[in-house]
C-alpha cells in the first residue's frame, strides 16, 4: 500500500521544506521535507526537486514499516496517517508502541488516541511537549478516523452503520444504583446514625428507669440499714425483692447489689453526648455525599 497525495500533504505541511541544512530543536541535522542522515551535512544546500526526491525515497522505508508491524487491513485514511506518524517518530518507535498494540487488537479509536501520546521531545536534555508535535498528532488521528468512503445507508434497520441519526449524548453510569457511592455512603451514614440515635435511647431509658425505681422503693440497688443495722433490700432467686435480716430456705441465696443512684445530670450529659455524635455523623455524611457526587461528575459526567 501507498501513501496518497492527500496524506502528503498532510506531512509536508507539518515537516516544512527547508533548502539549507539545519539542526531541529532535538540538535538533529535536517534538509528538505524532514529528511535526517549521515549524507546531511552543515552548510548544505538542495533544490525542491531534490527535497522532493529525497521526501519520496524516505517514504517507502515507512510505508513498508506500516504494512509490516499491522495485521489488519487499513483504510487509505489510517495509512496515511500512521505513515506520517512514522515518518516522525521512527519504524521502531511504532513498532512497539501502544498505537500499533491496540491497533492490531481492533481498536481504532484507542490507537487514534495513543498517537496522541507522541507529543514530547528532549530539549536541552528536558523532556517537555512540543506544540507543534501536539498540533501534528491531532492532525493525524482525525485523518485515522475519517472514513475514506463514508457509507451512505438509508435502511434505518442498519443502526451499525447509519451515520445520519440524529446522537444525543449518553455519558457512561454505573451499572446500578448500588454501586454509586452516594447512595451507599447516604446508606451507611444512615444506618449508622440510626443505630447510634437507638443505643442512645435505650441508654437514656434504661437510666430513667433506674432512677424510677430507687424513687418508689422497688430497687435491688440500693442499701437501707435501719436503726439497727440488720434489715437489707434484696432479691430472690425469682427476682422478687426481699426485706429482711434474715433469710429462709427459699431466700437463702438472696442476692444484693450496690450500684450508684445516677442523676438527672448524668443523664442530660448522656442525651448531649448522644446529640453531638449524631450530629458529626450528619455532617460527615454531607460530606461524603458532596464529595462523591462531585466525583461522579468528574468521571461520568452526570
């Protein structure tokens, strides 16, 4: 396969002619169309002719290379670009490199988009991008991706190949709701402050509680010594509460416990302390929530 004058062109718009000998910015000797070797020299001149001459001999080594490192069949469009982006980066350079990888999986748009990749050089011993490489790769991955012959189809049934539909856009999403990272961060968040708001609950009416009991009298945790210092408020085995200094058969193993008396202090500190990690957890998870939605956007565009 040969490269096409449109795919020339293409090339000497971005090469340059250039009839006198000169360095390009990788210190690199250059005459005519970008032609580089040992038979350039300092001070040496050539006519347009010979620049053209030599531009023709310079491309069947790339037009073979292009040939050889692709296994799939190419358009006009695709040869000529890549045979432009070899004419530039070298055989081998393409040889291995990401574009031809994908290129020979199948996938033309990655490998239009890994030419674009090739937009560096090492100037001055500093790798940094080059416009004018930039501005050339863009060029040739729209010629790699312009049809040659664009199909004209007018059975509507032929989705593949009509090109003449009407597009809207459809930006990629996660697969389900599930996996977005704002309904399960809004999930755990929840759940969590649910559980923490019911523990506390139980927490405050398990004290009120306590502190209910010890008021009427009905609790097994308090001592009352009376003026002799033998009666004793426990329970039996049943839980029932016992009075008394001594015990039958059925109270023998009456049980006695000392707690605290709590306060209504104690359990206004404890409804505070409750409010407030209720209220860290509302705040985090607003910002959980901010944060994955501006991800979202970020990376799936919605």
């Amino acid at each position: 396969m040969r490269i096409s004058e449109r795919g020339i062109n293409l090339l000497k718009s971005f090469e340059g002619l250039e009839l006198e000998a000169y360095q390009d910015i990788a210190g690199i000797w250059t005459i005519g169309y970008g032609h580089t070797g040992d038979d350039v020299e300092p001070g040496m001149r050539i006519s347009e002719r010979e620049a053209e001459a030599l531009l023709r001999k310079d491309l069947k080594p790339r037009e073979d290379a292009v040939d050889r490192f692709a296994s799939i069949s190419l358009s006009q469009n695709e040869f000529d670009a890549l045979v432009s982006f070899v004419y530039n980066v070298g055989a081998a350079a393409f040889g291995g490199s990401t574009a031809r990888k994908r290129l020979n999986r199948g996938d033309r748009i990655g490998a239009a988009d890994a030419l674009t990749w090739w937009n560096k050089a090492t100037v001055g011993g500093v790798l940094r991008e080059v416009l004018g490489l930039t501005r050339r790769r863009a060029a040739e991955r729209a010629l790699f991706l312009e049809p040659s012959n664009p199909p004209i189809v007018r059975d509507p049934k032929k989705i593949n190949e009509n090109s003449r539909i009407t597009p809207i856009e459809d930006s990629p999403r996660r697969g389900n709701v599930a996996q977005s990272r704002t309904v399960q961060g809004a999930t755990v968040a929840g759940g969590a402050g649910a559980a923490a708001s019911t523990l506390g609950s139980d927490s405050v009416k398990e004290l009120r509680q306590t502190e209910a009991n010890i008021e009427s009298g009905h609790s097994m945790t308090e001592h009352k010594p009376t003026k002799d210092g033998d009666i004793t408020v426990g329970v039996d085995e049943d839980g029932n509460p016992v009075i008394g200094g001594e015990t039958d058969t059925q109270t023998s193993q009456m049980t006695e416990m000392q707690v605290d008396r709590p306060s209504k202090h104690e359990v206004h500190a404890v409804e505070a302390q409750i409010q407030f990690a209720l209220l860290v957890l509302i705040v985090l998870s607003a910002l959980f929530v901010i944060y994955a939605r501006f991800d979202d956007w970020r990376n799936f565009r919605r």
